[in-house]
C-alpha cells in the first residue's frame, strides 16, 4: 500500500512537473515579446499568510501566467513537504513551519512607475504593515497545531486593504524614504520634461539666463567695490599744509615807485578783503582807498579821491592807514591824519565819522592823536580802535560821539598795565579779548576787555626786540588763520612771522630777518599781512611801495 502510494504520488509530481514546464514556455514566450519584463523579485512568504500582490486592471494579461506559475509551483512542493514533513515528524516532535520561496516574475516598471499619492496611502501601507505581521504571527501558532492547513494553504487576498498599493515587501520596510525618493525623481523628470522639451521655453531662457545672470554679477561687484571705496577713503585732515613760495609776485604797485595812479601807491597800508574777495589797501599818502581785483589785476578808488588830493570834508580823507570791512561789505576807515574813523556804507561816495573829531588830536575821551587798528563787535556794533600816541584802545558804542577806554591809558611803558604805541588790533571773540600789536614794545599782547592788565603772545614780555625766532621788533599788522595760527608784520625786521598755536617760536615765511630789499624774496617795511580763502598770503611793503604775494603749495 504504501509502494503504489508512492507511485502515484511520483506520477502525480511528473505530470504537475510536465504542466509547470508547458506554463512556463507560454510565459517566456510572453517575456520574449515584451522585453521590459527582465526583473526577478524574491518575495518571502509565510506559508500560513493568506497574501497575495495587488494588481491593477492594467496589469491582468501579464498576471495570468505569473499565476499559474506560483499556482503550479506551490502544489509541486507541497507534495514534497508532505512527504519530507511526515518523516521529520517521526524524528522530531516539535516541528517547525517551513517558509518556501516563491519566484515571481515582474516587470520592474510596474513598480518603479507607481508611486504613493498622498499622506493616506502612506499610512494605508504602514497600516497593511501592521497587519500583516499580527495576522502572520497568529497564523504561525496555529501552524504548530495543523500541519494539513499549512500545506493548503494558498495566496488570498482578504488582507488587503488598498489595491492600488504596489511593491514588495522590501518596500514596506521603509515606505517613507521609497516615498521621498520617488516622490524626488518625478519632480527632476517634470523639470527635465517642462524646461528642455519645450523649444520656446528653452530659446527663451538661453537668451535671458545670460542676462539676468550678468546683471547679479554686476550688482555684487558694484557694491564689493562701494564697500571698498568706503573702506579705503581717506579723510582730509582739517589742517592745511602751511607753507608758501619764499618768492613773492607783485600783484599791485611798481617796486620802489610811488605813484598815483590806479595801479600805484605811496606808501601802502591796511589791507582787508571783502565778500567777493577783493583786497582793499590804505593808500596813506594818495588819500584814498583803492579796491583791488586780485583776478584781473584792476584797482579802483573806492573812497577819498582818485587824484590823491587830501581833505577834511566827508569824501575826502588825510593819510588813512588800517582799514576794516564788516559782513555787509561796510568800510570802516581810520583817516589818521584828519584823527577820525570813518563810515562808508557799501557803494557810497562819502563817509560819515563815527569817532573822533575831525582836524582835532588830543586825549580826551571822544578825541585821538593818530587812530590806527581797528576791530568791530559785529553782535553789538561796538568799534575798537588803537590810539596810537595815547597808547591805549578805545571803545565806541554804535552811535555814540564818546567813547571809553578798553585797553591801556595809564601813559606808556612796557609793563603788562601798560600799551606803547598800539597799532594792529584784532577782536577774539571766543576769549573776549583784544590782540594788540604793541608796537612800541615789540610784542604782541592779549588783553581781556575788563581786565586791567594784558598777557603775553609772542615776542618778549620785557619789551625787549630781535630778530630771533622768538623777538620781534615793532610788529604792526596781524591776522589769524581759521586753524588759530598767528601772523605778523614785524615791519622794523622786515619779515613775516608765523606762529603756530601753542608755540612761542616763529618761522619766517616771508622776507629775510633784518635784511631790507626790493627783490621778489625780500621786503622793506612791511606794515600789515592777511591771508585770502586759500591761504595764499598778502604783504603790504610800504616801502617798496607794492603789494607782495606769497602763494602757499
């Protein structure tokens, strides 16, 4: 009995042997018209698992063959296991579940094409997932106790829950990085497929990329090389370079000439610029005011008379020296000679006397003998004005016929109570203070208005005169640099000196210390020194009778 068994179980083997081979011709039949079906998948399954791979309607004609072949295959092994198991079980009482491996046949685009749409197939396939490990774990227990369901046991599909699921198991254990990966390639392919299969796109991104492209470029190097410039821009330092050809230019006068014509003088003075930068200078013995254009080199009689005639009356002037020009271009002259200061508004063709009495020299309050420097209080209209031989400074309010003693007026002398001889003067507003050349004591002192003494500038304190570097020797005319540099015509040494703020030692800038001459390095005399816009310097050398200018470089 158990022989013919057998035997029918060999003859039964054979013919399903048989069959699985005519199967399989008609499938690689199938294959060979279809080439894209070259991939072998290697599925494990439970043999106690009812599963089987969800197909869509597309796929119905390949999988009819596949069917067969699993179908075919699992009847021919489970004939073996029968026999193989009910030996083993004879050896062994406890058995365990077999696994048997089916091949299947796939077309690999089934799965490659098919991707998971959305967030819920997502949690669809873990959830089939789940389910499938409980429902294999269950099954497998039950498989100790039944080895005949086992072995019948075929693909089902009452486990699944979405069809339109594809893949294998391999899938499933990590569905979410087979999803971005997917998910990653359709996007590149649909970029690939909109920007290059499109001519009018293509043509027209060829031909704006380049541009769009040369316009960032250039906006990143323009603002690279702004941010540079800023970086390395230097400020200009608010201190000038200061110093000037020791060879002066004539710009006005004949050297050693006097004269009264236009372009003449005797015996240059004051000097003093306007708004539009024209030099006014104090033609002392022509009697009058000539207005120079230091551009066209053209002088004009601005007041007194251009024929050099001396008078007493309100057009005609006697010996001015200093003169002094307000904000609004008024002239403020001292007549020396008539012993007065003198009004002449902007444009006008006379003057009118604001101090002294005119042909009159005295020391009374409202009196002068010989008024030289003078300063103006532009807040309060109030006139400062040296007294050259009563050695003082006085005051005049605006409108007022007497005036009050500012500086000095205690008689002559050297010590710092006393003026001698005062002739520059200038207003520093920011000290409240004169700066007097104090001519007859060789230097130049400061003095507080409401203090009784003065201090100490430059030149010896003791009146003592040089020409050293730190003496000078009957200074006149002096001016500041809007650094706080101070200038001065030290006239009896026939030099400017400059000194530098917070310096008692000057530097010769213009002329040779105590040398006289009429060359166009050396002076004879000079009486006063200003400084136009650009710092080019102007010298009044009254005996050489012309004006001297030193260019700074």
């Amino acid at each position: 009995m158990t022989d013919n068994h057998a035997s029918r179980t060999r003859s039964h083997v054979e013919k399903l042997s048989h069959s699985h081979e005519l199967h399989e011709h008609q499938c690689s039949s199938s294959l060979k018209q279809n080439p894209r079906i070259t991939s072998v998948i290697h599925i494990s399954v439970r043999p106690t698992s009812s599963i089987r791979i969800p197909l869509d309607n597309k796929d119905n004609k390949s999988i009819n063959c596949k069917s067969a072949i699993v179908t075919t295959r699992q009847n021919r092994n489970s004939l073996k296991e029968s026999i193989n198991k009910k030996n083993s079980i004879k050896r062994s009482t406890s058995a365990t579940s077999s696994v048997s491996v089916t091949r299947v046949h796939r077309p690999s685009s089934q799965f490659r094409d098919k991707s998971w749409k959305s967030t819920d197939d997502l949690n669809q396939k873990f959830e089939y997932a789940n389910n499938y490990e409980t429902n294999s774990t269950i099954k497998h227990h039950q498989s100790r106790t039944s080895e005949n369901t086992i072995i019948n046991k075929t693909i089902s599909t009452n486990h699944i829950k979405n069809k339109k699921l594809l893949g294998t198991v391999e899938d499933l254990t990590n569905p979410v990085h087979k999803y971005y990966h997917l998910a990653k390639k359709k996007k590149i392919k649909n970029w690939f497929k909109y920007y290059c299969q499109c001519s009018r796109r293509r043509v027209f991104i060829s031909l704006c990329f380049p541009i769009l492209l040369s316009i960032i470029i250039g906006i990143i190097i323009l603002i690279i090389l702004l941010n540079k410039s800023k970086v390395t821009t230097i400020t200009p330092s608010p201190i000038a370079i200061l110093r000037w050809n020791t060879t002066g230019i004539t710009l006005f006068g004949t050297t050693g000439i006097r004269g009264n014509t236009s372009q003449q003088f005797y015996s240059p003075f004051g000097l003093a610029f306007d708004s539009l930068s024209n030099l006014y200078v104090g033609d002392r013995y022509n009697h009058r005011i000539q207005k120079c254009n230091i551009i066209t080199l053209t002088c004009t009689t601005i007041a007194g008379q251009a024929n050099a005639v001396k008078g007493t009356n309100m057009s005609y002037l006697n010996g001015p020296t200093y003169v002094y020009i307000d904000s609004n271009d008024n002239l403020y002259i001292a007549d020396s000679d008539n012993y007065r200061v003198q009004f002449w508004s902007y444009g006008a063709s006379y003057g009118k006397t604001i101090a002294g009495i005119t042909g009159s020299s005295g020391s009374a309050l409202n009196q002068f003998s010989i008024p030289y420097g003078i300063a103006l209080d532009s807040n309060s209209n109030t006139v400062y004005i040296s007294d050259y031989n009563n050695h003082r400074v006085m005051k005049y309010l605006s409108g007022s016929s007497s005036g009050t003693i500012a500086a000095g007026g205690n008689g002559f002398g050297t010590n710092n109570t006393k003026l001698y001889r005062p002739a520059g003067l200038i207003l520093d507003s920011s000290t409240n203070s004169l700066i007097i050349a104090n001519f007859g004591a060789s230097n130049i002192v400061r003095w507080v208005l409401g203090d009784n003494k003065w201090t100490i500038v430059q030149g010896d304190p003791n009146g003592l005169n040089g020409n050293t570097s730190t003496f000078l020797d009957h200074p006149t005319g002096i001016t500041y640099d809007p650094m706080g540099n101070l200038y001065v015509a030290d006239m009896f040494n026939h030099r400017i000196q400059m000194y530098e703020v917070g310096q008692t030692n000057g530097t010769t800038i213009a002329g040779i210390s105590g040398k006289l001459g009429n060359n166009s390095t050396m002076l004879y005399y000079p009486v006063s020194v200003i400084l136009d816009n650009q710092l080019n310097l102007y010298v009044s050398d009254s005996f050489n009778q012309r004006i001297q200018k030193f260019v700074r470089y």
